[in-house]
C-alpha cells in the first residue's frame, strides 16, 4: 500500500509533546474518503520541508489527533533551488505545468503576463491562482516532496526581471533561434540555483527578449523543433535538474 500522506500546519506539529492535529480538508480526506482508523500508519508534511511519520491516535468530528513515531529524513527535496517563470497558457495547461513541475523539484512557479498572453488575471482575487496552489500541494502529497513549491501571483516580464537579480543563473526560452545563443543549455560548476523563464504560445516579443538580454538573462533554444510552451517548461525544468543533478539517466 502506497504512503498516506497529509499535508499540515507547523503550527500544528507539536515535536515536545510527539503530536500532530491533522484538520480541515485533510481531515476528511483521511476520515470521510480514505476512512483510516485509529492505530494506522499515517505520514505528515508541513509544506516547508519538515515530515514525520505517525499513526493516527483519535479521530474527532473537526480533527484527526496523530501520534508522531519518528521524523521523515528521506532526501526528497532538491538541493538545487530552480524557479519557473511560465507565461500562462490557455485553459488548463498551467494546472498540467505545474503538476510536472512539482514532481521534478521546482521550488517557486512565477505565473508571467507576456506582451503576447492571451490569458490576462483580473484585478483582485483569482480562483485560478488558488487552484494552481492547490495543485503543487496535491503534487509534492503524490511525489513525496515535503516542501510544497511556490506559486506567486501573476506578474509582468520586467518585475520578474527585478526581482530575480543576483538570484542566480538565468536563463529565457526563445522561440526563434535567431534571438538566442546557440550554445546548448548548461549550468556552471556548483550552481545553486536557476531561473528559467518561457514565453507565451506566441512566443516572447523581441522587447521582451532585448530587457533580458539587458539584465543579464542568458536566451536559449532547444533544438531546431518548435515546442509548445508547456512541453518547453517541463522540458527546461527537466534538463536543469538534471545538469544539477538531481535526476539520474
């Protein structure tokens, strides 16, 4: 039987006492779906890199009690610290997106407003945007990560250009190989951390290219096939954890 894992609050891991208070829609998935009883084998994760395993201790009407038997040390979480900046795509492409990107280890996904987007926020609050954080949490529950990725409020080209400055190696899917080096995509030796930014279906515009170029973005291709954007981004996280090595072949 695969693990039962649920993702907590730090607030709720009480480590002095070896206890933990599993609520809300965890809750009742692990009482009202999965139908776990006391005594059962149960792992929690707080989203933030900490897990322990436990069993379940009680079960009340608005929370499940767990015991805590014993830390969860596994090396699950990379090393590498990688972020995506994925212009949004249509429909629920982004939900796909950052699904695979959770699985392979991304740490932060930057939802990017391209000049070619097609899917443009709303002012305010967004149900997409909180859906998108419900993925990654269900993705790292699924691939045993204990730190649930990032997902930031959508944001233009250039204050992603601002804000990542001096925040590693970075890099920025071109479409045309005429507006990008040549040069396959590599990560220096001891690398730590990488941004990978990928355009719109309609690729990024040559603006948008030319502020990257300037602040220091290095602009790659990655072959001479065109990729659509959400096999590019899944396919840049990839290659980059890989070189980071992260992935084996």
């Amino acid at each position: 039987m695969s693990e039962r894992r649920f993702l907590v609050r730090s607030e709720d891991l009480d480590l002095d006492r070896g206890e933990a208070r599993v609520t809300g829609a965890e809750h009742h998935h692990l009482t009202r779906v999965l139908r776990l009883r006391v005594g059962d084998a149960v792992a929690l994760f707080d989203g933030l890199g900490a897990g322990h395993h436990g069993e379940v201790a009680a079960i009340g009407r608005e929370e499940t009690r767990v015991r805590l038997t014993g830390p969860d040390t596994r090396p699950v979480d990379p090393e590498f610290s990688l972020t995506l900046a994925q212009a949004i795509p249509h429909s629920e492409k982004m939900e796909w997106l950052i699904q695979k990107a959770t699985e392979l280890g991304v740490g932060r996904v930057i939802p990017v407003v391209a000049a070619r987007s097609v899917v443009r926020p709303p002012e305010g609050r967004w149900e997409r945007l909180e859906r998108w954080r419900r993925v990654a949490q269900e993705a790292a529950r699924q691939s045993g990560r204990r730190r649930v990725p990032i997902v930031d409020e959508p944001q233009a080209w250039d204050a992603v250009l601002s804000a990542s400055e001096g925040s590693g190696e970075r890099f920025m899917l071109c479409e045309d190989p005429g507006q990008a080096a040549p040069a396959p995509l590599s990560l220096p030796a001891g690398a730590r951390a990488a941004l990978v930014a990928v355009g719109p279906e309609g690729g990024w515009s040559a603006e948008e290219v030319a502020a990257g170029v300037r602040a220091g973005v290095r602009p790659i291709h990655l072959g001479p096939r065109i990729l659509r954007t959400e096999t590019a981004g899944v396919t840049a996280v990839a290659l980059l954890m890989f070189l980071a090595g992260e992935l084996s072949a």
